[in-house]
C-alpha cells in the first residue's frame, strides 16, 4: 500500500469513527468529529487530526487509533488505553453513561467488537491467591482467607460466608424479602438450608418470619463473629439488613455462597507471590477505590501513617484508631508507600452499591487555571424557549421587600400535564466546585389553549446568555458539551448585569393572580431533576 493510499485510508477510518460516535451518542457530525479530535487523538480541532494525516505528522496515539480495527498493535494499545479514552472524552461532554457504558461505546466507535464490559475492564484486579478454608467451626468453608500483594504489601484477606438472599436465585421472588431484621448472619453450616429457609418463607402466605438455621457457637467462632461484626461497624457502616445506597456487594465463592471480605495487611511468611500494582492517589490522606477480587468488587482503602508516631498523619485519627481495634489485626502496621513517598495502611473491605456507582462515575473537572461548567436541563424545547426570551429581553421584575426577581412568561401548547423545567448550572475551578439552579421557581396557569408559565429566573442565566451567546448557550445546553473558560469569567456573576435596570415591572394583573404563589416556596429541586444529559 503506497503511502497516499495510506493516508486516504485512515482519513476513511477517522471519518467512519466520527460518524459511529455521532451516532451513539445521539450528537451532531461535527460536534462529533471535534470532540474526538480534541479527546481521543489529543489533536486542538479537527481539522488538526485531518492536517496531520495529511502531512504524516503522527503521534503513535494518532497512528495506531487511526488504524483500527485492522492493525493488532492498534489493538492491543485500544484496549491499554481505553479507560483513559474514556475518562477524556469526559472532560468533553455528558454522557449520559458511566464508565462502564463509555467502555461499550468506544468499542463501537473504534470497531474492536461488541464484547460485554465485565467488571476487571473498569477498575483494578486483585491478584490474590485461591480462597483456602479458615477451618473456624463445624464447616471449615465458612470462613475463608487468602493473600494478596498490593504494592509490595501483604494483604492477608478474610472472607466470612453471609447470609444475604437479595443475591440467591428465587425465580420471579425477590430474595431481599427473605432478610430478617438486625445484624447480618453468618451462615456456619449448610447454605442450603439457609436457602430453603428463606425459600419456605417467601413461597408460604402465612409466614411471619423467615426460620433460620440455629447453631451453638464455640469459642473460636464466638471470636470470629465478635470480629466481623466490629470490622462491619468500623469500615463500612453496614451492620444491618435493609435497603438503600449503602447494601453491600459480596463476594461470590462457589456458586451462591456471599461472603463479606476484609483485608489487612501482615508480614509475608514466604516469598511474595500474586504481585498487585495500584496507582494510589496522592490527594488525600484517606481515600478509597474499588477493585476486583476473584470476580466480585470490593474496597481496597488507604490512610496515612506515621511510623515514628505509630499514629495517622491526617485528620481521621478517631477512624484510624477504630480500624487498628476493629480491623488491623496485631500489634505491628506494615506501611505502603505512595510515589510521593507518603506512609500509609492498606486494608480492604466491602464494596457498596454507593461505591460502585461512583467510581463509576464519568466526572469533569477544571484543566488547569480555569472554570469548566456545564448546564443540565429537564426539558429541551422549554429551556429553548427560556434562552430566546432571555436574549431577547423579553423578561419581567418584580420587586418585593427591597429583593428584585427577574421573570419570563412563556406560553406552551397543552400536553398530557402542565410542564415543568429545571436548568442546573455545575462549575468546577481551583479549589471550588458549584451547582445551582438557573430557574428558581416556575408558577403555571391553566389557559384554554395551553399553558402560561411564569418562570423565575437567577441573575447568573442572564449573565450567561449575555456573555456566551445564545447560539452558543443553547448548543452546550443541547448536547451536555463542557464549557471550559478562564476563571474571571465567574466575576459578578451572581450581579444583575446592567441591562436589568431597563426591565419593566410585572403587570398589575399577574401580580394579583401571582401574588400568593409568588410568596410561597415554589421551588425546583435539583435532588428530583430528570435531566436530558447526565454523567452517571
């Protein structure tokens, strides 16, 4: 193939790319095409990435991307580098999908098949060695360890079998009906008849309460279960069966059997095996991350330590002195250190639905010395609306106790039911991040035609329109983009501009119809918005 035909072709290929993004992520050719110039190829435009091909000035990320799917070093550097395409395009764009999807995503812009996304593709593997049995009571299964090296830490990991039937296989019956009220169970023996239990309770009408199996404990067991019921209460706040962002996820050993995993970390008593590397982020003096673990997800956390002190080195000294009590068994602490040469304890513990979902989570953040914000709308063609009102001048004051409120009337066609509109504003900058909404409050009357809707509206929508452009505006509204300016555009923000001065007064006749919900609260929630475009 002669170098031309070469280059015609990867222009070929960009283009499809481009198309296959468009299409996935519902946006426009161009949008599409500049958003993956600038994230994925790391080009400043478009028309950057097509000069380059042209000129055959070429970056080995710009070479192999644009020889996807045919090349196998392309390939295997896509799948390298996936998470990072992903987290980049991010910065770009809401899209309406977390990591996990973006993965699925990319896979279908760039060709490389349509595989599922499983969980050691989105975070972290643990390389632990196979689960053993603890031999703690009459079923040398129901507790479990391994080892792990993380870092150049052992880990020594201990699984404790739970009885948690939201995850066992009933058929069309939902096993979290099955769970008894308090502390969770350890199941000590025969799993199988802790699933009949909860399968005899949920098949029988009568039942008051699922029968679980009842077992004497010995001293060993008495110590155990005293342990992982504090290590629970300590590290991840779920003692108690129930529902909400915080159930845990187990880890799944044999089939159905969930146990609860934590990790700490010991002195190795052979030569290190199942070697670990993990990025540990050099923020903080306590975060925590997901990771895989034989397959299931779990929490591997880290907190500052001073050797010398023997004492944490931040500002969760209580947390630290309970994980020691609660967690980190033995009197001696085998440190793990950072790049940045800060000591720390590694230890793990269970993963939460709350967990997953953020590290999941595709979020956008400042660049550098700048503001980079978004708007997050409920409705599109009422938001358009808005923006064209607003960039007209088309608003109304209403002044109250020495407080002005800036208004706009909107007249919409009936639909099934009166309309509503939230209008969210994010910012991230140095050292500070943001939401507010745009539409405070909106107030609708019944007309016979349609709707009238008076919408109250922040000082901050008219600055914006005036200061972006309501083209502009409307676009990043539209499609989720990112805006990314310097950090004085933020200044007065909240003021009124100067132009507020020339609006004219609500109508007599509004007031007297609007008067009693103009006083009331009335306002949009940001916690209940369904908004068009989201990062999940």
């Amino acid at each position: 193939m002669t170098d031309s035909i070469l280059v015609e072709h990867k222009l070929d290929t960009i283009h499809r790319q481009a198309k296959r993004f468009a299409a996935r992520l519902k946006l426009p050719i161009t949008v599409a095409k500049d958003i993956l110039a600038r994230s994925c190829y790391r080009c400043s435009a478009w028309t950057d990435l097509v000069n380059r091909l042209k000129r055959r000035t070429l970056d080995k990320n710009i070479q192999l991307l644009a020889s996807l799917p045919s090349s196998s070093e392309a390939r295997s550097y896509f799948f390298e580098q996936r998470r990072d395409l992903a987290r980049s395009m991010s910065q770009h764009l809401l899209t309406n999908t977390n990591l996990a999807g973006m993965l699925g995503h990319l896979q279908e812009i760039f060709a490389v098949g349509s595989g599922p996304i499983l969980l050691g593709d989105v975070v972290p593997t643990l390389n632990a060695s196979e689960w053993q049995p603890a031999n703690i009571g009459p079923d040398p299964w129901a507790v479990v360890e391994s080892t792990v090296v993380v870092n150049g830490t052992c880990l020594r990991l201990i699984g404790t079998r739970t009885y948690l039937p939201r995850f066992y296989d009933f058929g069309s019956e939902r096993g979290e009906y099955a769970e008894p009220v308090g502390k969770l169970r350890i199941v000590w023996k025969e799993p199988a008849a802790w699933y009949q239990a909860a399968l005899d309770y949920l098949n029988d009408p009568n039942a008051t309460d699922v029968l679980l199996p009842i077992i004497e404990l010995t001293e060993e067991m008495a110590r155990h279960q005293d342990w992982f019921e504090t290590a629970l209460a300590t590290s991840s706040y779920v003692e108690e069966y129930g529902f909400g962002d915080d159930d845990l996820v187990p880890v799944f050993v044999e089939g159905q059997n969930c146990y609860v995993v934590f990790g700490y970390p010991v002195n190795p008593s052979q030569k290190q095996a199942n070697l670990t590397t993990i990025e540990l982020a050099l923020a903080d003096h306590n975060f925590s991350q997901v990771v895989e673990l034989h397959g299931s997800p779990v929490c591997l956390e880290w907190i500052s330590y001073d050797s010398k002190t023997r004492m944490h080195s931040g500002e969760f000294g209580e947390y630290f002195e309970k994980l020691k009590l609660a967690i980190l068994r033995g009197d001696e602490l085998y440190p793990t250190l950072r790049k940045d040469g800060q000591s720390g304890i590694l230890f793990v513990h269970p993963a939460t639905d709350f967990d997953i979902r953020y590290e999941l989570k595709m979020e956008f953040t400042h660049l550098g010395d700048e503001i980079a914000f978004v708007l997050k709308t409920t409705n599109l063609a009422l938001c358009r609306d808005l923006l064209g009102k607003v960039a007209s001048r088309e608003l109304m004051v209403y002044s109250s106790g020495g407080k002005r409120r800036y208004f706009s009337l909107l007249l919409v066609s009936k639909h099934d039911g009166p309309p509503e509109l939230s209008l969210a504003f994010e910012s991230e900058s140095p050292g500070r991040a943001s939401m507010s909404n745009l539409v405070h409050s909106f107030f609708v009357n019944e007309e016979k035609d349609g709707w009238e809707i008076l919408l109250e509206i922040a000082p901050e929508l008219i600055n914006l329109t005036d200061r972006i452009g309501v083209r502009a505006l409307g676009a990043a509204i539209n499609h989720g983009l990112i805006q990314r300016l310097p950090v004085d555009f933020m200044d007065n923000f909240n003021k009124p501009p100067a132009r507020c001065d020339k609006i004219p007064q609500v109508s007599e006749d509004v007031i007297k119809r609007l008067e009693r919900p103009l006083n009331s609260d009335g306002v949009v929630t940001l916690r209940s918005a369904d908004y068009s475009r989201e990062n999940f």
